[in-house]
C-alpha cells in the first residue's frame, strides 16, 4: 500500500499525516493525543456533520459551531471514540475541508456539457427547476417555519445529480454513488451543484432597482422569450442596440398614428418630443 508522509500546520497545531493513497484513510500524529487513525470523509458524511453543527441565530441568520461539527467529524471517522481537544478540533475542520485537497485543481470538464468526472465516476448535472426548488423549500420546512438548510441540499442534489456513470466503461451506476465520494470530490460536487443552481454568482438584484432597467429587461424577455439572465449575460453593446431599435420603432409609431381632435386640423402644428 502506497503511503504518503507530510507535515501539516493546521491553527499552529503541527501534525504528521500518513495519507494511505488507494484507501484514502489516513494515520495522523497528533501533539498530545499519539496516532489517530482517520477513515475517508464522504459527502454524506459532510451533510450530517453539517446538519448537527448548524444553529438558527438571530433574525433567522444560521452559524456553524464548530465544537459541534468537529465533534461529529471525529465521530464518524475516528473508528476509537476520541475526546475532542483543541488540536483535534482543528485537525477535523482540516479533514472535513478535504485534508489534502489541492485546492487549486478543478474538476474534470473535457466531456460534453454539464457532464463532470471524478476519476471513475462521471455525474451529468443540471439545473433544478423553480417547481422542484419550491417542492425542496416545501419539504425542508419545519414546524417552527425554519428551514433545515441540510435537508434543502440533500434534495438539490439528488434533483440536480441527473445520470451517474462508471467513466471506464459507460455502465450506469445508482445515484447513491454520490454520497460515498470522498474528500476532495465530494466537496467539489457540492461547490459545482451549489454553482449549477446560482449560487455564488453575483447579485444581480440592483438591475430591478431602477424601474427603467427592469421594464428594459421585462421587455427583450417578452419579445425575445429570454430569461433575466440571458437578457443580463448578453454582450452590453448588443443589448444598446435592441433598445435603440425599440426606441426608434416608438417614436416612428408615434409619427405615423392617425391624429384626431385639434391635431387633425389642416392648420394645427404638431410637436413630437422625439424631435426636440
């Protein structure tokens, strides 16, 4: 078995990691505590320590509390029952972090769209759509009205996760593959779901501050049958020249309608504000 022997510094804590490559179990030496044997860290296993750190704060805000979720990470994979000191509380936030997780790499994307691989396993993702999100906010409310934010992210992922494959030879596998992905992987699907549906991207919620540029963008939607995000992501110039197009079509609209009343006189002069 290939082993892999590094030092790590983790909030000044030193700790000595035998990575065991092929099993992705690790042997970590500890300060104070001697050898504390670590299995691999799941998506699943990351949901649940999640869903027993995270507390509703003030004005339905939610904080991590980190005793609590180091706690169950050391639980669920530290096979020996481990008292959580302050090394071993950094040393789990580290594992659950993806431990030696090159941050720096992305996902694999050389297949066709919206198809990502990790290693053997090939996920195909899309978007959730309004009715499923509405169902998942639905289904992740409590009887307090708060919703279980855990319970919300399973379900976008099981409706984002689409088809799930065996990247050697094509062979279709059970979703449930997902929650056994580990590490570094496991992190990735949840970053490239949570991407997938939106978030993290900019706030694009100050274009419907201005009532102008919300009946700009209302319109090109109606007459192009785009969404706000297409109208916004369009090349700005183009979008300069479909509401000067739109501008010109009102004010030759306006010349050419029928006049009546003082305006219809053969003698009357009128003003368009278009030529001023």
């Amino acid at each position: 078995m290939e082993v892999v022997r590094c030092v790590v510094t983790v909030d000044h804590w030193e700790f000595i990691v035998h990575m065991h490559n092929k099993s992705g179990c690790a042997t970590i030496e500890t300060p104070e505590s001697g050898k504390l044997e670590l299995r691999p860290w799941t998506l699943g296993d990351h949901l649940a320590a999640l869903a027993a750190g995270l507390n509703h704060a003030n004005m339905g805000t939610l904080k991590l509390d980190p005793e609590a979720f180091a706690a169950e990470v050391l639980r669920r994979s530290a096979p020996k029952k481990t008292q959580v000191t302050a090394p071993l509380q950094s040393l789990a936030l580290w594992w659950a972090a993806g431990g030696l997780r090159d941050k720096t790499q992305r996902l694999n994307r050389e297949l066709a769209p919206h198809w990502i691989a990790f290693d053997d396993i090939e996920l195909q993702l899309h978007p959730w759509s309004w009715a499923s999100r509405t169902r998942a906010l639905a289904g992740s409310q409590g009887p307090s009205g708060k919703i279980h934010v855990v319970t919300y992210i399973e379900a976008m992922l099981r409706t984002s996760v689409r088809s799930c494959r065996r990247a050697s030879d094509g062979h279709p596998l059970p979703q449930a593959a997902i929650w056994s992905l580990t590490g570094e992987h496991a992190l990735r699907l949840l970053e490239e779901v949570l991407a997938c549906n939106g978030f993290g991207e900019p706030d694009e919620a100050w274009m419907l501050d201005d009532p102008t540029r919300a009946a700009d963008t209302l319109w090109i939607c109606q007459t192009l049958g785009w969404t706000p995000g297409q109208v916004w992501a369009t090349p700005a110039h183009e979008i300069d020249r479909i509401l000067q197009l739109r501008r010109q079509l009102l004010a030759t609209s306006l010349r050419t309608t029928p006049q009546t009343g003082l305006a219809s006189h053969p003698d009357a002069v009128v003003i368009h504000v278009e030529d001023l």
